[in-house]
C-alpha cells in the first residue's frame, strides 16, 4: 500500500478488541447502585476521539454540574440488548471470537 515505507521496521503494534454496541452509539453512565462509579464503552473504534467528551460529561456528573446545552446521543446508561438467547449466543461467540483471531493476524 505505501511502498516508500516497505523497509521500515515495525517493533511496536497493538491490537485488541473493539467495544461496540447493537446500535453503534457508545454507551457512558454510573454503575447501578453506585453512583460515584462511572463507565464508558462501545465507542465503536472512535475510543480516542470521543474520549475527550466522554470525560468532560463524566468529571461534570461527578462534580454535580449541570450538562451545558443538549445532551449528546451517546451519554446514555445502557446499551440495547443483542436478542440472542440460547443455542444463538453460542454462534455470535464464535463470530465474534473468530473476528478478533482475523484481525490480530492481519497486524
């Protein structure tokens, strides 16, 4: 793809999993039944990017200020649920464990 950089050593890289959610909106809210203890997740690979919202919306829940403006799409407490119960969950393991083996070694 860049031919310029065919000798170029890698010595670092990283991989992993990416949050994502059944609608691909990020969820960010407090842990049920303890309302000091945030969470953010399922950015949906924009983590980095939306980081900066994420903890300006968490550190002013924190400190009790009101939310400036309309609230952003994301800040919401849960995620819609997937509807795989049963024998499905099993197959939507595998798809998804199967996606992560393609994408580490495609690094």
């Amino acid at each position: 793809m860049h031919p310029d950089l065919a000798r170029v050593r890698i010595t670092h890289r990283w991989s992993g999993r990416i949050g994502m959610t059944g609608d691909d909106l990020p969820v960010v809210g407090p842990v049920h039944g303890f309302p000091d203890v945030w969470f953010i997740g399922g950015c949906c690979g924009h983590g980095l990017a939306l980081s900066v919202a994420h903890g300006a919306h968490v550190a002013a829940a924190l400190l009790g200020e009101p939310e400036p403006g309309d609230p952003l799409p994301w800040h919401r407490s849960r995620a819609p649920r997937l509807p795989v119960d049963g024998p499905g969950r099993f197959v939507v393991r595998g798809y998804v464990d199967a996606l992560g083996r393609v994408a580490r070694h495609a690094c």
